[in-house]
C-alpha cells in the first residue's frame, strides 16, 4: 500500500553540486525501484541553521514529495544516514486531506494550462490582436512601469501633506486644553 511521504534533507555547505545531485539521483533510483513515485522536489537552496550541525552554520535544504511503501522509506533512511553530505534528513507521513487537496489544486491548474494554450488559439481566429497574452506575462510592460513611478510619486508626497494638515489640528487641541 502506497502512501504519500515528504522528506526533508539538510546538505552540507561545503559538498559541491555533483555531490548533492548524486545523492538526489540515487534517491530516485531507489523510489523507482520500488515502484513509487517522486511527486515534487522543492530545492529551498542555502539558508541559516537553527543551531551549529556539525561545525556548520548554513546548510541546503531539499524537500521531496513522493508516494512510496513503507518498506521503500527504511531503504532511503538508511542511503542518507550512510551519506557524509547529509546533515540531517527526516522522512514524515503526509496528511491525507492535504495531499488530496493538492492534487485537486494541481489538476485544477493542468486543466487551466491546457484550456489557455486553446483559448489563445481562437483569438487571433476571432480577429482580435495578440497583445493580450503579452500582457498576462509576469514583467512590466512599459506601459505598466509610468504607473508605478507615479504611484510612487503620490505616495512620497501624500505623508508631507498629511503632516501639514495634523499640525493645525494639534494647535487646535491645545487651545480646546488651554480654555
């Protein structure tokens, strides 16, 4: 019976890429081995340890989502153990709904790709212009960017302004103080 796992694994700073990449490599050798399957791999990269591991201070977090038999975890339990590089790893059984969740989301999110690629097909077919996929992209356009420098404007002098009208009204309260 499969389940679905997560596994986190700590690197050394010092071991070099070919390294890290090997042991990575080895760990979906033995997933497909046993008939699992790797889900997600989330590379965070270098961050601060909580506390000094082994002399070190940083290290580089890996976060594996996989479906496996609880047989296939000792296995990659015991690969990482034997691993230099390895900081700390930890292998933890997912909740259910959340994984369930996430898989609706994920498909969810291919069915959309896949309508989008057809949606910008009958566009042009319609005899519309094709800026508007240009637009949906994730940099500014030009157009975008006067925008955000006059925002930036605004919001500079909106304080100033702001000051000049709660000083009459400070004034004010002190005299309301003094009667």
């Amino acid at each position: 019976m499969s389940r679905d796992y997560e596994l986190g694994v700590i690197f050394s700073p010092e071991a070099s890429e070919e390294e890290t990449r090997s042991v990575l490599d080895r760990i979906e050798q033995i997933v497909a081995n046993h008939g699992g399957q790797i889900v997600k791999v989330n590379q965070w990269g270098r961050r601060r340890l909580a506390y000094p591991i082994e002399r070190h201070r940083d290290g580089f977090y890996v976060f594996i989502d996989m479906v496996l038999t609880p047989e296939t975890v000792s296995d990659i339990e015991r690969t990482l153990k034997v691993s230099e590089i390895v900081l700390r790893e930890m292998v933890r059984k997912r909740d259910p709904k959340a994984v369930q969740r996430e898989r609706e989301e994920r498909e969810a999110r291919a069915a959309a790709a896949a309508a989008a690629p057809e949606a910008t097909e009958e566009v042009p077919a319609e005899g519309t212009t094709e800026e508007a996929p240009a637009a949906t992209s994730a940099e500014p356009t030009t157009e975008e960017a006067p925008t955000t420098a006059s925002t930036e404007a605004t919001t500079e002098e909106a304080p100033a302004e702001e000051t000049a009208a709660a000083e009459p009204a400070a004034e004010s309260n002190e005299e309301h103080i003094e009667a």
